[in-house]
C-alpha cells in the first residue's frame, strides 16, 4: 500500500480497496517502526489523523468524498496548525501550540485530507542539509554506509515522502528549500509562483522570496496538491488574485514543439560529468517526445547568490525580531531587566545559522550601509529578473541541474558556511525572479537520486507539471526507492 | 569590506543578540566570508535600475476599513510566557 501514489491511493479508497482509517493506520505504523532511525517528523498527530479518518470515511459513505478525502499526507512544521505544536525546528517555539491554522493548513482541511503530523526542517528553514534543525538532523532514507543528508531546508518532508512514511508532503522553498531536498531524496517537488499559494501562517523567513508547494513522488501528485494549496488569501497581501487553473488537466498534452532553454552559465565546466550524461539523457529523452532545445543566456545569474545573502538575511533579520519573549516562543529564566529578557531570550532560542543569518542582515541594513548592500541586492535582483523575462521571449520551459551533487554526508561541508550556500546555486535564481521552478528525479549518481530542475515562466505551473509528467510516463527514475524501507 | 570585534559587538546589539567572547573571532570570519561573497554585487552597475521588491511589481491591495478580525486574547495569550489579568508581563521597565 505504501507504494502507491495519492492518485492511486484516491482511486483505492473510491473503489472501496481499503477505508481511510486503514490507510491511516498503515502509515502511522509504519512512522512507528521506520522513522526512528531517519527523524523526519518532529510531531506526530496520531489521534488527530485517525479521527480526521473516521470523519473521512463518513463523508465517503455519504457519498461526499473528493479526491483527497481521506488521503494522509504530512505538514513541513513551518505551517501553524491550530491545537498543534509548530516549532518550525527551533528551540524558540519548542513549546509553540498555534491558536490558528495557516491558510495552507485551512485548504489541507477542507480538501478532506488527513494530517500525519509535523515534518523536521532546518531551524526556521535556513540550511541547505537539515543539520541546523534543534530537534535533530534527519537522515537520508536513500543512505547506505555513511549516514547522508536528505537536503534541507524541507528534508523531513522529503526523507519521509522518500521512506514511504507519507504519500505526499507540504513544503516551502526560499532559496531552493522544496527542490534541492527533492533532488538528493528522489523525489517531485514544486515551488510555484511568488503569490500563488497564501503564505499566510507559514512562518516567515525571507518574506519577498518565501513560497509553498507540494513535496511528492510524481508530477501527477504535485498537481493534484497544488490544485488544493493554490489561490488567493485576502489575509496574505502578497498573494496574487489570479484564477488557479486544475494542474491535473493539462498534465498529459503533447510536448511536440515545446521550447527549452538550457542556460549555458548553468551547464558549465564546474558540472561533474555524471550529471552532465544524466542531463543529457534527459534533454534526449523530451527531444524524442518533440520538445526543441536551444541554448540561451542568464548573464547574471551568477550574482544570484550573493544578491540572496543579502536579501534573505535582511528579510530575516526584520522578521525575526518578533522573537522577543514576551507574546510566544521561549523567554530565558529571571530577566533582570527587558534587555536582558530579550537578549538572553534569543540567544537561547536560536541556533548558531539563525543568529549569523540575522547579525548579517542586521549589518546590511544598518545606517551607512543600507544603500551599499540591500539597495545594492534588489537592483541586481531586478537584473536577474530582466534576464529571465528576456529568456522566456523565445523559449516555454528552461532545463538545468537542481543541485550541484546527490547527498553528501554530514559536515562534509567544513566550518564554512558559504560552502553550503553555493548548494543552492542553480535554484535561488528562481526565487529572486519569483518563477516557478521544480525538481524531478532524472537519474542516478553513484546509487544516490539526482534531479534536474525545470523553470517556468510566471504562473506556467501547469506547463511545468505538463513537461514533468510527460517526462515520467517515458521513464521511471521518480519509481525508484531506497532500499530499506 | 570587513566585520572586526566591534562590530560583531554592535550588530549583535542592534539584533538583541549575545556574543559569547569566545565566539567572536569564529564568527567574525565567518561573517567576513559571506560579506567576501555578497561584495561581487559592488562591481556591477545598477544606475537607473530600479530595486525590485515584489516579482510583479504589485502593490498592495487595500480593503474596505471593516472590523474582520474578533477579539481572541484569552486564546493568542494562552501561548504567552507570562501574562495576568489579561496583560503581558515583562520585567520591570518603570522605577
């Protein structure tokens, strides 16, 4: 049962093959006996989830049911959950039940799905390998000797998607968070348009770059979760009023005549020759099904990263700095005075990235400097922006790696954080321009999954799901799964 | 350029943050490292760019001034450290 995608699993469930309940059951089990030795949830809703069955499999016998009623499936514990302990991987909100249901958390509910529980994520989703993450690293179901990270900062819901813990999982994304874990777990992972899911109750870390999609196995389930966590949310400004077309629609049209663009700064000496072949069978396999491909330039895309850790880290640093102590989250033992409460407060709560994230930020946006970097960072930002819009002038998708590597081990990266920056070097693009942008397992580096990433125009997440899907029906790299579950 | 002592010191202020003494050195590179990365932006022109602050350019979208949101302090207090008679409390601020 656990091998099946929701899709299958919908149909099951309408067939009568099972009742919610059972299915429930079956991966609260399987939580039970497997993700003890991978950590990849850090909540979980047992006695919720099964009543949320129950109630699913009485909507069904009323002849009410959706295709997500009754469908388990699991929330990165970014998302505030009302009734629910929501750390967002920090010791700040170890203790944190939400009064209130983020928006995304709100349709999950409607929609009739069932709630496993809380997925481990880096604290406050800053990290590119879920080391930063205070209720412990998540381990890599596909890790065979030497224990691997799943990729961060979504790598609990990706470590329990790839362990058949849950079918499906929700995610976000601020700098490649959604597809770089999806590359190095073998998953399908989504980050739609800036604006088209409500961000609303997500727990904020970079707010112009934040953006939620679905963690899944096929391209078929990420449109199907898509179709439930997209649309406009007056309690978000930042969200788009545009209409949210069925991603599931348009998933099987013919990709004869599509135009790819292949970013020739993406595909360059640096790449290791596996993943060169990897995404040249690739390129291969959709020029079989009639797409066209033809090189194109992102001249600034190598300002992408340094623009971003100017970005991200200001956006931090503000958002941050309601972690005072005094409404929610934790508060340090016998504060003399209010500075003292909301110093030690702090440097309690976060951990070691968290703070350097935001003394960065603090930096970049204090007097005299203002202009010199944060100024500085969204023109560039712009530039990159104006590169993308150029490229989709002649071209529908672009085509590029996702991450630079499959996973890699703990610490591997050394005692500088920039080396993991640099992890995020082909995904954080997408998020400056706000375009849609996924990653779809495209082959195999040493045993371990590796993705290539697609990149959509604005609000051309159908055309994206559309390539993704097609690509799936010719291959079965998205099937594979690690061995010991 | 680059972050010394002092200037660990006073940004960790500004972000109410406390700075171990051992810390500093470590973290001073560390932030030197990342500055070292973000400086690349200096050398490109960006005259007449407008900085970009939301994908779409859009602006914010204003409501009707209604009242939507109810009253629930019992409840968004119930997760406060310490509150009484419906107040937050916080260390003493006034002699």
């Amino acid at each position: 049962m656990f091998n099946k995608t929701v899709k299958e699993l919908s149909i099951g469930l309408s067939q009568g093959e099972f009742s919610s309940v059972e299915l429930t059951q079956h991966y609260l089990d399987r939580i039970k006996a497997k993700d003890g030795e991978i950590n990849s949830f850090i909540t979980v809703t047992d006695e919720l989830a099964l009543e949320e069955a129950k109630a699913a499999d009485q909507i069904r016998a009323e002849g009410k049911a959706t295709d997500w009623t009754g469908i388990p499936f699991a929330h990165k514990d970014i998302f505030c959950t009302k009734g629910v302990l929501t750390t967002c991987g920090s010791k700040m909100l170890e203790n944190f039940i939400s009064p209130y249901d983020a928006t995304v958390v709100s349709n999950m509910k409607t929609s009739g799905a069932v709630c496993l529980g809380k997925t481990n994520m880096d604290e406050f989703a800053m990290g590119s390998s879920n080391e930063t993450s205070y209720f412990g690293k998540v381990i890599n179901p596909w890790s065979d000797k030497e224990q691997l990270v799943p990729g961060g900062s979504s790598g609990g819901s990706a470590a329990a998607v790839a362990a058949r813990l849950t079918p499906i999982a929700t995610a976000t994304d601020t700098g490649g968070s959604i597809r770089q874990p999806a590359s190095l777990c073998g998953l399908t992972g989504l980050k739609p348009t800036y604006g088209r899911v409500s961000r609303y109750g997500m727990i904020a870390f970079a707010s112009s770059l934040d953006q939620a999609g679905p963690m899944a196995r096929t391209a078929e389930d990420a449109a199907m979760m898509l179709n439930v966590m997209a649309g406009h949310d007056a309690k978000d400004s930042t969200s788009i009023v545009k209409d949210v077309p069925d991603y599931t629609a348009s998933l099987n049209n013919s990709i004869d005549g599509l135009r790819i663009g292949l970013p020739k700064e993406f595909f360059n000496e640096h790449l290791s020759p596996e993943l060169q072949n990897i995404l040249q069978d690739s390129i291969k396999q959709l020029e079989s099904q009639g797409a066209t491909f033809k090189e194109i330039s992102l001249p600034h895309s190598h300002l992408s990263v340094p623009a971003y850790y100017v970005i991200a880290p200001a956006e931090c640093s503000a958002n941050l700095s309601r972690f005072d102590g005094v409404r929610y989250g934790h508060r340090c033992e016998d504060p003399k005075d209010l500075m003292d409460m909301y110093q030690r407060s702090r440097t309690e709560g976060f951990g070691d990235e968290v703070k350097r994230r935001i003394l960065i930020g603090a930096y970049a946006l204090s007097a005299g400097y203002y202009d010199a970097y944060y100024n500085k960072a969204q023109q560039v930002r712009r530039l990159i922006k104006n590169d993308f819009v150029s490229a989709f002038e002649d071209i529908d998708v672009i085509l590029s790696p996702t991450s630079p590597s499959p996973a890699f081990g703990f610490d591997s990266k050394g005692d500088d954080p920039v080396q993991m920056y640099l992890e995020d070097i082909f995904t954080i693009s997408t998020n400056l321009a706000g375009l849609p942008g996924m990653s779809l397992p495209a082959g195999l580096i040493n045993g371990l999954p590796i993705g290539m990433q697609l990149i959509g125009n604005y609000f051309e997440e159908s055309k994206l799901l559309n390539v993704a899907h097609r690509f799936q029906t010719a291959t079965d790299w998205h099937t594979l799964a690690p061995k010991n579950i | 350029m680059s972050i010394g002592p002092d200037d660990i010191n006073q940004i960790a202020h500004l972000a109410r943050l406390k700075i171990d003494e051992k810390d500093v050195p470590k973290l001073s590179g560390d932030l030197d490292n990342i500055l070292s990365l973000v400086d690349q932006l200096q050398a490109v022109n960006t005259d007449n760019i407008v900085p970009m602050a939301h994908p779409m350019d859009a602006v914010q979208i204003l409501r009707k001034d209604v009242v939507t949101e109810t009253n629930q302090r019992e409840k968004y207090q119930a997760v406060a450290p310490a509150v009484e008679d419906g107040l937050y409390l916080v260390p003493k601020v006034i002699e």
